[in-house]
C-alpha cells in the first residue's frame, strides 16, 4: 500500500498574536495569515494538535518580563503537543510523522520563543521534547509539560526522598496536582498534606493527599505537625516557612519568594519527559484537565481570561488547533 503523500506545509498560518503588552483581552488577537517559522538545523517543525496555557503566558503578555523577553508581536504558549511534521538537519530523535510533546521554552524567561504553541506550527528545539506516551490523548499530553517539570525540578532542589514529609501549597493547581502524584508515587513520600478551596478537597484526596487543608477555614502554618518540604505554587513562603520541622525547606515558584526559600524558574528538558514517561504510562501519574477544558482555538481568549481567575482546577488546554 502506497504511503499516504504528505499534506505541504503552507509558508503563512493562524495564529494568536499580540503586538503591545497588556491585558489578554485587550491585546491577543486571531492573525489568519502568520508566516510561519524559520526551521533552525537543530529544531523540528511541529503541526501543533493542542496547547496548555500557564500564568507564564499571560504575565509575559502583561510585559512582566519585557527586559528579557523577545521582540513582539509574540504568539504565546509554552506547552505544546503535536506531530512534527520536518525535521533540522542535526535533529537524532524525531522524524516526521512523530507524536511528541515539549515546554518549549528551555529558558522561560530568557528571549523565550517569539512563535509560541498557539498557533498551526511552531519550530521547536529537539532537547525539549520527548515522545508523546501512547496512552495520552493530545489535549491530555499538552497539559503535562511545563508543570510536571517544574514539580520535579523543585522536589528535587529541596532534596525530596522517600520517607520525607510534604505540604504543597495549591494542591489542586496545575503544578500542585503534579508535585502530590510525583511526591507519591515516584518519590514515597511518608505523608502529603496539601492545601485547596473547599470544592477541591476531594480532587487532593484522589491524588493521594493525606492530609487536606481548606485554606478558607484552617491555617496550615498553626498546625501543630510541621513538615520536611513545603512546595509553594502560590507565593506565601513567609507563612511557608513556619510549617517546616528544623532543617526542613521551603521551594517556591512565585518570585520574589524570601530567603531561606529556594525559588527557581524551570529549565525545560525533554530528558525529564522520559524520565518520568513511566509513571506516566503507567496511569500513576496523570495530568488533570480543569472541567471547563478543552477550549476550541477559536476560544483562546476565554482561556485566558478563564485562567487569570485563578480558579482553574489543573490545566487549561486549547485543542483542537486546526
């Protein structure tokens, strides 16, 4: 049987795109006729299937980052999954026709890339992706990424291992729900206490929360039982860092985070998508869409405002991308 012929690339595309920083509902626009990315030798091309929006997203399009950011207009997104379509010429792990998935930004804050996820193709470096586990649908496997990696980068700066106690600050969000699942089930943690809303309590007992704290009722620094880690996804390491025992750490994700805490911004890398694809394979760890998820492309906007609420429980997800 003759091989299906491949669709041709077109030099121009749809894209969501914005040329002055701002508010996402003032600033992000549907552009129908983008021309698409250079590809670089060590890049492959991708047909973009769905995305994952992140706070990420709309701080740089407020203009947060604008001293290291790279020259607008900017199409946003930084996760991404989809099937590459070419490859550069030093590219070893991919061919087309490939199912891959990647937070392509190695360097979030650093000149991240001026042609995001959200859009038909996006040019994306080899290092920062890593096959896309069957078991996962395209929407379920773009919400993985740059949360999944930045749960694990921060439970291993703050030394996490098994026997070790935990409280994650924001248990129900999309890096909280990641650090809940990894702390149990690829590091065997000895207890996970985490904090949610009251409607979320029974999601962080799914996840294998032990101990779940309604933040609108209880605060989790006046407990008597302190911890070895505290990972905070919300920006409150001042009160964080009461509920350590001696010795204990505090990592967070919210600049500016207060010393002794360990704040970092993630480094994508593919090679951390594979080494956690077991767990993912597996069922163990999954990735878990907000109910409102998937939006449409053409709902972009409602995404984002819809995340800027902060109300979302995991990740938002745009899909399908036509």
């Amino acid at each position: 049987m003759a091989a299906a012929p491949t669709p041709a690339i077109p030099s121009h595309m749809k894209a969501w795109v914005y040329s002055e920083y701002g508010k996402s509902s003032d600033v992000l626009r549907l552009d129908p006729n983008f021309p698409l990315p250079h590809l670089k030798d060590d890049q492959v091309l991708l047909k973009v299937a769905a995305a994952s929006l992140n706070p990420v997203d709309y701080k740089r399009m407020a203009g947060f980052f604008k001293d290291t950011d790279s020259p607008l207009p900017c199409v946003p997104g930084y996760d991404v999954a989809g099937v590459v379509v070419k490859v550069g010429s030093e590219v070893k792990k991919f061919k087309a026709g490939d199912e891959v998935y990647g937070d392509i930004n190695e360097k979030a804050l650093d000149h991240p890339k001026v042609v995001g996820s959200l859009a038909e193709y996006t040019a994306v470096e080899e290092k920062v992706l890593a096959h896309k586990p069957p078991n996962l649908s395209f929407p379920e496997a773009a919400a993985f990424p740059l949360a999944m990696e930045t749960a694990y980068e921060g439970l291993e700066r703050a030394g996490f291992s098994a026997g070790k106690s935990i409280l994650v600050l924001g248990g129900a969000g999309g890096v909280g729900t990641f650090v809940i699942q990894l702390a149990k089930h690829v590091y065997g943690a000895s207890k996970i206490a985490a904090t949610s809303s009251t409607g979320k309590l029974e999601l962080l007992r799914n996840l294998g929360a032990d101990l779940r704290i309604d933040y609108t009722k209880d605060k989790y620094e006046d407990l008597p039982e302190k911890f070895d880690v505290v990972y905070d996804t919300v920006g409150e390491t001042e009160r964080a860092l009461k509920a350590i025992k001696e010795g204990g750490k505090v990592v967070t994700i919210v600049p500016p985070g207060n010393p002794p805490a360990i704040i970092f911004i993630l480094t994508s890398d593919g090679s951390n998508l594979e080494k956690l694809r077991p767990h993912v394979e597996n069922g163990k760890v999954k990735s878990i869409l907000d109910p409102k998820s998937p939006f449409p492309f053409s709902q972009t906007k409602e995404a984002f405002a819809y995340l800027e609420t902060n109300r979302a429980t995991g990740k938002v997800v745009v899909y399908p991308i036509p």
